[in-house]
C-alpha cells in the first residue's frame, strides 16, 4: 500500500489524460446500442461453426447456440472499430452455481495475455533509462541470477530476448498445484526448491539463436521488474501500465481482493465443471492478470493511437515499433505479430486451466477485438467469433494468424459420421504423460476425448478419412488413429498434429 501511495504526479496527470480520451469513446453495448448498429447482429449471429455436415456447410448459426455445442458457460467480447470500444458484451453465466451472468465487467483470468502487459512495463522502464533491451540481465537482478553455463558464455541473455522468447531458457512443465498445496515464492520457483515443484528454470540453447515459446522466462521478467523497481510486481503493474491505460478493473493482485472476487467469473471445465484450483499463482507476469475484453482493449488502442502519432502511449513511437517487429520467430517483444505489408496485426492468446482468451489488433485501420471465455476447450469457439467480427467489420486479410495453439487458420471442415466401428475400437484410456491419461468414450453414437484439465470434446471424421478434434491444444488439430495389425482391430495409438510427432499410446 505504500508503493500505491507514493505514485508519482506525472504518472497521476498521464493517467487521468489517457483515461478521458479512452473513456470518451466508449460503448458498453446497451440493447438500444446493439439493435442500432445491424453489425453487432451480423456477429452474434454470423458464426460459421468449423465442424458442419455437407448439407449446412456456409450456414451461420448464432453465439449462444455454439456456446451450448462447445460447452462454455461464459463469454465476453470487445470489439474495437475506429481507434475506440464500439461495444462490449457478455454471454452465458459467470458461475455454474450461482449462474450469475456474464456482463462487459466480469473479470477473465488473461492468462498467456499478461506477457504482452508485462512486456510494455519492461518497456516503460526502457523508455526511462532504468533498463536496457541488450545488455546482460544479471546486471540488474539482484534478488536472483541467472546461473551462467556454458550456453552463455559467449551470448548473454537480454530483456529483448526474454520478450520475444529467443533467450533459451528452458521450457518447463509447471505442475499444477491443489488449493491446499503451499504457494511458492518467485524465487523458489526460478531455483526449482521447494516447495516449488518445476525443475529450475535455466538456459538449455544459446540465447538469440532461435524462438522457442518459453513461459518461464516470463518468470525471469517478473523477477527483474521487482528488483529494478524495487516494488512488488503487481504494484508496479497497476501504476505503471494498467492504471495509466485506464484497466480500471484490470489487477495482477494474487490473491484477488473480496472487491473485485465478486465480479469474477469461475473457471469451468468444458461442459461446465466448476474448477476451484488455480485461482491464485505467484506467476504473475506469464498469466497471472484479470482484466475484461474492454480494459484489454484499451492495450489495443493505446499501442493503434501511438502509431498514428499519438504522444500520450506509455513508450514512445520509436520503441513501439521495436515491441511490435517480430524478432526470430513470430514474436515480437511482448506481441504475437500476424500478416503483413498493410493488414499486420498484433495481439496474443492465453491458455490457463478453465479460462481461454484471444486479442487482436491491427496496426492501422484502428480495428481490432478481445474475446474470452471460463471454459476448457472455448479456443475455437473464441476463433469463430472473431471470424465472426472480421466479417461484420471487413477486416481485411484475417484469413491467417500466427496465434497458437491450435491451428487458428484451419478453415470450415465437413465431416461425416464416425464409423461405429472406428468408435468400438477407439475406446479406451490413453496415455498422455508419466503421470496424466485421456480418455476416448462414445456418447449417442458420437466420438468424444475427455482431456485433463479442459473437459470434452467431439472428435469428428472428414470424407477423405482424417480425424480431427479442433480443441486440442496442438498446433494443428488433425489426429490419426492407428490400428493394430494383427488380431481385433482396435487403435493402439494416436499420432497427433500434421506430422505426427506426439504419439499417444494406449493404456492396456
């Protein structure tokens, strides 16, 4: 409380200047105001379902039908058209028991969105001198190094490479942890000591040398955001980014506070499975934000307003094209970049357990939208809603996306009806990792996975014979079931993505 007390004038005067602009346009999506503009309609009405039989193939159906077919209770959407919010809406039900429903307000866990908030603070810090994008980062922590070895003694891992995950630091698996385990520390976590249960987090390539998606060098982030600043990264957060874009309802607090508890939607397992786990994560940076689509928003139009030559953006001009200029890989600093020439766009996905959310902007046209959902498995239902809105609004070459998982580009599939035979053999436990299992069951005659951690889903079946489950957290949704060769002809295991490489054996 005595870091919030001690903000300074300019970031009070910045705050309140970037407030009014960004509020003064603002449409909350009353019934009058959707019925007005025939567009809203066209959005809740126009998804193009990615699974359809061959007689309904182009047909639309509307937003609330699809979140029955997919399970989610809850969904919220944004939509940016012109440099401001157009209009904000909830769907569905915030909690499956007390279904109080989802509004414009409803807090979403941001997931994998908190990167991009976490990299424009880093890059604050940047556009004042206290931080350099390429100089080694050791230089500034102080509560934790990074240990050296032998991949970085002739390159140094930077806050760029850190940014746009090209700093080679080991990919580790997070292990889920119950609502009675002990929270570790950041530390603890970093150093992999208990009561942390990950491996510690360290360098396994040299940094600069290629892009490999790595959440727990947002760890290392956060960690130097604290010792640069001197503040506890939520703080810091709150002053230095959310407040001043006006993410008023936007917080990185862990636990969140009773005030803003209430107002958040519980996070479901598809089919609407209440989910009490993983409600609060000293991991803060990587996924820790609870925002709404209007506050992500105002990310989106803040970065669009800078662009056009506003000066009243958090960094300046020059360093936000740096954010945005993807480095090895797709990534910028912070961003995930999309197309090209005109029509690149920016943006970012998140994945954590029960909640799922996408945001997109583009760089010029000032369009853009920010969906999410409280449900496992939603990912593809949030890609027809923005493809939704990408209609209504004619955005222009939305057809790809570097967003993943899974594969955002895939475009409407028809299918058949799985063979009953196909289903008999398919049936059964398989195995997922040392320790988890998935399950392929029949249910009224349709083939359907039930994932740990997301719910179910239907696998469906396409004329050519492939298989493919849209859901999936891969980067391409397409399985193949392999048979065996000799004796009953049951599936002995799943080969996953467009070339296999994960392979699911299954459980005898």
């Amino acid at each position: 409380m005595i870091a919030m007390k001690k903000r300074t004038m300019k970031y009070q005067l910045a705050s309140i200047l970037i407030i009014i602009g960004l509020f003064s346009g603002r449409v909350w999506g009353t019934e009058e105001e959707r019925t007005s503009d025939p567009r809203i309609h066209s959005v809740e009405f126009g998804l193009l379902p990615l699974a359809s039989t061959k007689e309904h193939m182009g047909e639309t159906v509307g937003v609330r039908e699809r979140m029955r077919d997919f399970g989610t209770p809850g969904l919220s959407v944004a939509v940016i058209e012109g440099g401001r919010l157009a209009w904000a809406h909830g769907y569905g039900i915030a909690d499956s028991k007390s279904h109080r429903p989802v509004t414009a307000e409803t807090l979403f866990q941001a997931a994998s969105i908190s990167k991009p908030l976490t990299a424009l603070g880093a890059l604050a810090l940047v556009q004042k001198g206290r931080l350099n994008l390429d100089q080694d980062v050791n230089q500034y922590l102080k509560s934790w190094k990074l240990p050296e070895n032998q991949f970085t003694q002739t390159h140094k891992v930077t806050l760029r490479l850190l940014l746009s995950h090209t700093a080679g630091v080991t990919d580790i698996d997070f292990p889920s942890r119950g609502p009675n385990d002990p929270l570790p520390t950041l530390v603890q976590i970093l150093n992999g000591a208990p009561v942390a249960k990950n491996k510690p987090i360290t360098i396994d390539a040299v940094p600069g040398d290629h892009h490999l998606y790595s959440r727990a060098g947002y760890d290392i982030t956060q960690q130097l955001l604290m010792d640069v600043s001197a503040e506890p990264f939520e703080e810091f957060m709150q002053t230095v980014v959310l407040d001043p874009l006006g993410m008023m309802r936007s917080s990185f607090r862990q636990p969140l506070p009773a005030s803003l508890l209430r107002t958040a939607a519980t996070p479901h397992l598809a089919g609407g499975t209440r989910i009490l786990e993983g409600l609060h994560t000293p991991e803060m940076a990587m996924a820790g934000l609870w925002s709404t689509p209007s506050d992500l928003a105002q990310y989106l139009i803040s970065i669009q307003r800078t662009l056009s030559g506003s000066n009243d953006g958090l960094v300046g001009r020059q360093l936000t094209k740096d954010m945005l200029t993807p480095q090895k890989g797709y990534h910028g600093l912070g961003p995930v970049i999309s197309g090209e020439g005109e029509t690149v766009r920016f943006g970012h996905d998140g994945f954590n357990e029960g909640f799922i959310s996408s945001m997109v902007g583009y760089e010029k046209f000032g369009q853009g939208a920010v969906v999410m959902a409280n449900s496992g498995f939603s990912f593809m239902l949030i890609k027809e809603v923005l493809d939704s809105i990408a209609r209504a609004y004619k955005w222009q070459n939305y057809d790809f996306t570097n967003m993943q998982p899974p594969d955002a580009s895939l475009p409407q599939q028809e299918v058949i009806k799985v063979p009953q035979t196909l289903i008999k053999a398919s049936i059964g436990q398989y195995r997922l990792d040392e320790e988890d299992t998935f399950r392929i069951f029949e249910k009224k005659q349709h083939l359907f996975i039930d994932w740990p951690g997301e719910g179910e889903a239907e696998i469906f079946a396409t004329p050519s014979g492939r298989m493919f489950c849209a859901s999936l957290p891969f980067g391409s949704p397409w399985l193949t079931f392999v048979r065996a060769n000799r004796g009953k002809k049951i599936v002995t295991k799943i080969l996953a993505a467009h070339d296999g490489r994960q392979a699911f054996l299954r459980v005898k």
